[in-house]
C-alpha cells in the first residue's frame, strides 16, 4: 500500500507538457521540499518523433533533474483519449492514492486538442475524488475520498492571460535541463527524425521568450503563467508579491 502524500501533482496530457509549461514551478517548490509528482497521461506515441520507449525513459531523466518524487504514466490513448467516465476514474485513482493538495493540468485551451482534453478530464476528476459515492479501490483496498484543495491550469502554446506567475528566475536553468532531457523532441541539427512543430530550431526561442514576457509582467527575468478556476483568497496582503 502506497503511503506517499504529495503536496502537487502534475497532470499532462503529454511527456514534456509538464516540463515545458510549469518545470520552472516544479523546480522551485523541490527546492522547498515539497513533495511534487507528475502524472503523464498518454505515451505521446502519436507525437512525430521519437517512440513511446524513448520517451519513458526521456521521462525519467527529467524526473531526475527536477527531483519529482513519483511520476506515472496511465497509458492512455494518445489523441484519442476522451472527457469520460473510464478516464476520470483512472485519474481519481491516482488523485486519492497520493492526496495531493494542488493539481497543475493542462491549459484550457491549445493548439494540441489532447491538451483541452486533459484540462477538463482532470478538473472532472479532481471534483470527483471528493465525492464518497464514488467508489473505487486500488491494490484491493477501497480509497478514501480526496479533493485538492486547488487545481491551476499552466499555459502552452497559445498565450492566455495568466491570472498568476510564479518567479522562476533562479530555476530557468533547470528548466532548460528537463526541457532538453527529451532530445528525440527537440531541436538536434544531427537528428534523422522529420521535423515537428516543437522540434523547429525557434521552438526553444520561443520557451524562453514566453518565460521572460510572463517575468516582465511580475518585474522578474523568468516566470510561468498559471490560469485559476476559482477565485485564489489571501488573507495577509503581504503575501501577495
């Protein structure tokens, strides 16, 4: 029986979605010592290069790099994947089994519909890990009910207006090293592999570039943009930045 709590769990539709929308963000609160996991959706074995085994094993270098506490892959269906109910069970699984108090997910809307998708499969599935008629069990135990106390929505390829950013000045370069940790992906003069829309030599220019707008918004270098579902409370005015 899994007894491992974490304080954020990352969901993506995609290997490297976590890495190139929020790694900055995961970086920065291991740093903290929380505990931070990822949980990738699908292989990506749709995606042009590279294969589904290269990008395991790409996934765990990066895992690596950031000091992720956990990462798991539920093998779902790489663009074919559906908002439904088999799929928000297996993600409620997951939710109950590490308890974590934030969930990152996909931008609500992108270029890529898998990244849609998973923005509203796992908002689905984070209410309905709060609910206790809703019975599911793992490794024959029946789980207890469990809702995040908040889900935020990082941003990918299509700008949205972030109704936050996290300073990542001081973890860019990580970032970079997590990025890069999926070499079949991106930008290689010697790569054999066709060319994809991420792996053209700008893409990575336009990484750094969407970093540093958010970080100008903030008066930082760096940042990530984190879109909310509900209202964020405080209730000390200096803790905001």
């Amino acid at each position: 029986m899994n007894n491992l709590k974490l304080d954020i769990l990352v969901i993506a539709a995609h290997p490297d979605d976590a890495e190139l929308a929020c790694s900055g963000t995961i970086a920065s609160h291991v740093a903290k010592g929380y505990k931070v996991g990822i949980l990738d959706l699908t292989h990506g074995e749709m995606g042009t290069r590279g294969t589904p085994e290269i990008r395991l094993q790409e996934s765990e270098l990066s895992s690596k790099i950031l000091g992720l506490s956990v990462r798991e892959n539920l093998g779902f269906k790489d663009i074919y994947f559906q908002d439904d109910k088999e799929h928000q069970l297996e993600i409620v699984k997951v939710i109950r089994k590490y308890k974590p108090e934030i969930v990152l997910a996909n931008a609500v809307s992108d270029r890529h519909p898998d990244h849609g998708k998973g923005a509203s499969l796992a908002s689905h599935a984070c209410f309905m890990s709060g609910l206790r008629k809703i019975e599911t069990i793992l490794d024959g135990v029946v789980q207890e009910a469990w809702r995040p106390k908040f889900i935020f929505h990082y941003i990918q390829n299509n700008y949205i207006k972030p109704d936050f950013v996290v300073d990542i000045s001081d973890f860019w370069d990580k970032k970079i090293q997590s990025i890069k940790a999926f070499k079949s992906q991106f930008y290689d003069p010697n790569s054999k592999e066709p060319e994809s829309f991420i792996s053209s030599e700008g893409f990575l220019g336009f990484i750094e570039a969407r970093a540093q707008e958010f970080g100008h918004s903030i008066m930082v270098k760096y940042g990530e943009g984190f879109t909310v579902e509900r209202m964020v409370g405080v209730d000390d005015l200096f803790d905001l930045k």
